[in-house]
C-alpha cells in the first residue's frame, strides 16, 4: 500500500530579542529544539515542510540560530519563504527573502535574476510531487505570485498532473476568518492573487494538499478535490505544527492529521500574550478573547 508521512511547521519566527509582541520565541526556540528531536525519531517520516517565517526580522544572527537547530533534523526538509524572512531595510546584517531562497532552495540556481525566487518543485517519494511556492513581497507583510512564477507553476502542474500533488506556500489564498475577508486584514493576510492561483490548481484534479501559514491560525476545509490546511504557528498561540498521513484506499487517497503541541506551560503564556496583543484588539475590541476562542 503507497504512503506518505510528512510534518508542516510554520511561523516560528526565531528572534533576536526572544521576545516579540504576542511571540513567545524563546520558549518557542526551546520547543523548535525539541520538535527537531522528535521529528529524528518519528517513524516513517518522508519529510518536513517549512511555510515560512522562519526568522522574525531577516537579520542574520536568527539565520545562524535557525541553521544551527535545523541542522539537527536527519530527515529531509523543503522551505518556502515568508514575509519575516528578509526585508529591504538598509540596517546592517538585515536581507531579502531571495538571499533566504539562495540558502534553502535547492533549485535556485534555475530562478530568474530579478522578483521572487524561492519556489520549487520537488519528487518527494515515488507517485508524489511537492510544489513550494514564494509569495513573499520585499519589505512587506503582504503576498502574491508574480507572473513567472505562476507560468513556471502551469508547467509544473501540467507535468506532474499523473501523481499526487501537495502545494505549499506562506500566505493564504484565501480569508481564514471573517475579519479577513475586508479592509486590512484581507490586505495583509490574503494572497493578492489568491483567487487566480485558486483558479490554475483547479484545474488539475492531481492538487489534492495545499498548504500554508502566515496568519497565525489553524484551519481545514475542501475546495473542491483540495484539502486546504492552515498550520497553527509555532511561535503564537495556539503554538503546534502538524503530523499529515497519506494512505492509499482503493482509488483514492485516506488523508489523516494530527496536531501536536507546545507544553501547557508555553501555550498559557502565548494566550495571555496573545489576548493583551493589538492583533487581538483589532480582532474584537470589545472581546479580544474571541480571538483566542476561533484558534
């Protein structure tokens, strides 16, 4: 019977302060630590999938301190970047997202010289392809696609539309709540052009997992042959990562996940960060705590 096990992690934001609003980074940097351990010894294990925000500022003191851990991982791991993981700021020791890709993308000697860089397109295990997509912008918290890569994206599809196909990214292509579904939040935590992405993986029924992160809460739902999977942050509450399993059943494909994690301990403080946090005041004035309850 054809299998595949694989972890997606997202938003761990390792920082130079420990400490970043509603981030509990340096409990989050011990559990990462930790995750990595488990992760060694956790059977069957084909791979672990990293959406992005990786880092905190794009500066790189956390990039030492990132490799440093997930130089510990013995299993293979792909990583597609996020808005924290670079920047345009002219302070020292500070990067862009394309000097993030040129470390972790395996193929990005084959990107172009200008615009985003750090998408790939990777057999996995016989029968699965998995297809990391850059929606990072330089200098902003909002994403999108530009138009070569969504071409190089076609071409992706159209070559491997006979195996199980996983996509991943960083930004939502589309609103995980009602608050993002207008006005600042859509701005920030939606796709650009989410919707047209959504439009081209729908055309070929062999996208079955699209997955991402960035907007720090933990969702499912179908569309259409997709199964849709937001990963919950690591480095804000509800602070977990997910274990997916993929077992062939008859014709189809029986897909399981689980969530794990951070100790009690860690998960109190993040939710206590979190609900005195201007992320959750803009959420629900009056209730802040809603935020805390839709996670």
């Amino acid at each position: 019977m054809k299998s595949l096990k694989f972890v997606h992690i997202s938003d761990i934001h390792i920082s130079k302060n420990n400490e970043a609003s509603f981030l509990v980074t340096e409990d989050i940097t011990r559990f990462f630590k930790e995750t990595i351990e488990l992760l060694n010894i956790l059977p069957a294990l084909d791979f672990v999938f990293i959406s992005g925000d990786c880092l905190n500022s794009g500066r790189e003191i956390e990039l030492f301190q990132f490799q440093q851990i997930l130089a510990q991982l013995e299993k293979p791991v792909f990583i597609v970047p996020g808005n924290h993981d670079g920047n345009v700021s002219d302070a020292p020791n500070v990067f862009t997202q394309r000097r993030f890709a040129s470390i972790f993308n395996p193929q990005y000697a084959e990107r172009p010289q200008n615009g985003q860089a750090g998408y790939f397109s990777i057999s996995v295990k016989d029968d699965f392809q998995l297809i990391g997509l850059d929606t990072s912008i330089p200098g902003q918290v909002e994403g999108q696609i530009d138009d070569e890569q969504l071409a190089w994206l076609e071409t992706e599809l159209k070559r491997h539309a006979d195996k199980f196909i996983i996509v991943g990214f960083h930004h939502p292509l589309h609103p995980l709540c009602e608050k993002s579904k207008t006005g600042l939040w859509k701005d920030m935590f939606v796709c650009q052009n989410g919707k047209k992405v959504q439009k081209l993986l729908d055309t070929y029924k062999s996208v079955k997992i699209v997955l991402c992160g960035h907007h720090h809460i933990s969702k499912a739902f179908s569309m259409g042959s997709q199964l849709h999977l937001a990963s919950p942050p690591l480095a804000s509450f509800p602070c977990g990562y997910r274990i997916i399993h993929l077992t062939e059943h008859g014709d189809d494909w029986r897909i399981n996940w689980k969530t794990n994690y951070a100790p009690a301990f860690i998960r109190s403080k993040a939710a206590t960060q979190l609900i005195t946090s201007q992320f959750a005041l803009e959420y629900d004035a009056e209730n802040p705590h809603n935020f805390i309850n839709g996670l």
